[in-house]
C-alpha cells in the first residue's frame, strides 16, 4: 500500500480554505471510479446540493497535475474536504462574517479575478482575426515551415570536439580544408555522393548512411551550416563550409515548404495569445483608469 501527501485546496470568494489530507491507495490518479449522469446530487449540506457536474467544475480549479487525483482514487478525500470548506462558509455567513467590510472587498477581489481569467480563455478561444494579419504574421515566420533534406561531408580538423578517427591524421586545419575541397572535386567529377561520405566522413552519426541527416528545419544546426544549406538548391554541392566541427560539404536532396492554407490554423493558435493580451491592454486604456501618484509614486509630467 503507497501513501500520497496531497495539498487539496478550494478558493472562495474572499479567502481559501486549505488542508493536508493522505490518499492510501495504490495509485489514486489511474484507479477507474464510476460514472454517474452529470444532475445527479452527489452532495448534500442541508439545503444546499452540488450535482456531479457541479462538483467536477470544482475539481477543475485543483492544480492541473490534483485533478487527475481528485477525479480517481482521491474523490472521496476531496469532497470530504469540500465538505468542511462549505460547513465553514455556512458557519462564516452564520456568524454575519461575511457582512464584514474586508469579506466584500476581498469578495469583489476574487470573483472579479476569477471572471477576468475565464474572459481572458474566452478572448484566446474566439479571437476573430483578421484574414490580413495572419498574412502578415504568415510573411515573418514562413521561413519557420520551410524543410530541408540534407547530406553532408564532415573532414574533422585539429580542436575539433569530435574525436580523432582511428586510423586517421589529426589533420590540421588547412589539410582539412584541401581535403574537403578534393571530395567536392570527386563528386562534381561524377562520383556518388553516398559513397564519397562512407569512405571520407568523420561524422560517425551519418557515415554509414552516406551523410544522410535527413530532413531539418532551421534552427536545428549551426548557423553557418544552416545559412548555406537552407541557400542551395535541391542537388547543388556547396564549398567547403566551416564550423567548430571542421570543414562540411553540404548537399541538399529535397525541399518542402507547407502552404499558407496548410498552416493557417496553426498560425491562428499561435497569434491568439499576444491578440488577447492587445485587446486586454486596448480594454485597459479604454476604461480610462487612473492611479493615485502620490500613492503609487508616480512622477509628475
């Protein structure tokens, strides 16, 4: 039998109720509990009932990583301690707590926290943007959806962080160099670029695939290799190029660049964050707030 510490805690509309309870179950998160339909009273406080679809809105303001918890074996345990929260409040109100002049500024704190959160989800959800600026978007970032399929030579030279290859020289970096520009010369003579890679390349990685490192996007290499691969054309052999690994001869097989309609949802999904944040500061100047500069120490123009 396992034993988990589990934090369980609710906010109410003025404060929290918190309390450490223990799950003594093998695994509280996978056990399969029963499924009832979503108006059935599950909880009953004198006159007040929560259904279970009630209850499992509750369970969704738990830490994502609780709920899981709080939906298998630790049910039980959650709405023990629910029960307590909403005995408490009942008590509180009983008492007249909740007439108190910090209970309704606290109040009107966290309900309006609250709704501002699930506005700003809603503002994510069904932003409406416009055709044009996901075009605009589109153009900034279509270098982001562009593949490429790339093999490649790589002639180690001295200070390399790959190690020497067995057998071979700890070439300098000027053999290195000759050396790459005489595999060039062989495969723009006619012979098979594979081949050339099996026998000349000192990336252990690709060797034995004749350099094939297959398709790669940008920002997945070095820069200097990325900055002459992503410039070829398909079935083009490049120069020597230089990285801190030694000297490569870069060929690219094949290109692929996805469509504007093929990516379009996914640039939505992106640009909705930074939309809800732009309407969130354009509702925020629009209200025509103002702060107190002498309380909040703001410098006079």
């Amino acid at each position: 039998m396992r034993f988990y510490g589990v934090f369980l805690w609710l906010g109410l509309a003025g404060g929290a109720f918190a309390q450490t309870v223990t799950l003594s179950v093998e695994n509280p998160a996978s056990k399969v509990m029963p499924v009832v339909p979503p108006d059935r009273v599950v909880i009953t406080i004198g006159d007040l009932q929560i259904t279970a679809a009630q209850f499992d809105q509750m369970i969704d303001t738990l830490p994502e990583n609780l709920r899981p918890i709080a939906r298998g074996g630790g049910r039980k345990q959650f709405a023990e301690n629910l029960v307590r929260m909403l005995v408490l409040a009942q008590e509180g109100r009983r008492r007249k707590l909740d007439e108190a002049a910090a209970y309704q500024t606290q109040k009107m704190f966290a309900e309006s926290n609250m709704l501002a959160a699930l506005t700003q989800e809603d503002l994510k959800k069904n932003a409406k943007i416009e055709e044009s600026e996901v075009r605009k978007y589109w153009e900034k970032h279509q270098l982001e959806y562009e593949r490429i399929r790339v093999r490649h030579i790589l002639i180690r030279m001295h200070g390399s962080p790959l190690p020497v290859t067995p057998g071979q020289p700890d070439l300098s970096e000027s053999e290195a160099l000759a050396k790459a520009q005489a595999a060039r010369k062989r495969i723009l003579d006619g012979e098979n670029f594979a081949d050339v890679a099996r026998t000349e390349s000192n990336d252990t990685e690709t060797v034995t695939n004749g350099g094939d490192m297959g398709f790669i996007h940008r920002g997945q290499r070095l820069p200097s290799f990325e900055e002459v691969a992503f410039a070829l054309k398909v079935g083009e052999v490049s120069e020597p190029v230089k990285t801190e690994f030694g000297y490569h001869i870069i060929r690219v097989d094949a290109r692929e660049a996805k469509t504007f309609d093929e990516v379009r949802p996914e640039l939505e999904r992106k640009m909705r964050p930074e939309w809800a944040q732009r309407t969130i500061e354009d509702l925020a100047t629009q209200s025509g707030a103002a702060l107190d500069p002498e309380f909040f120490g703001i410098a006079k123009k």
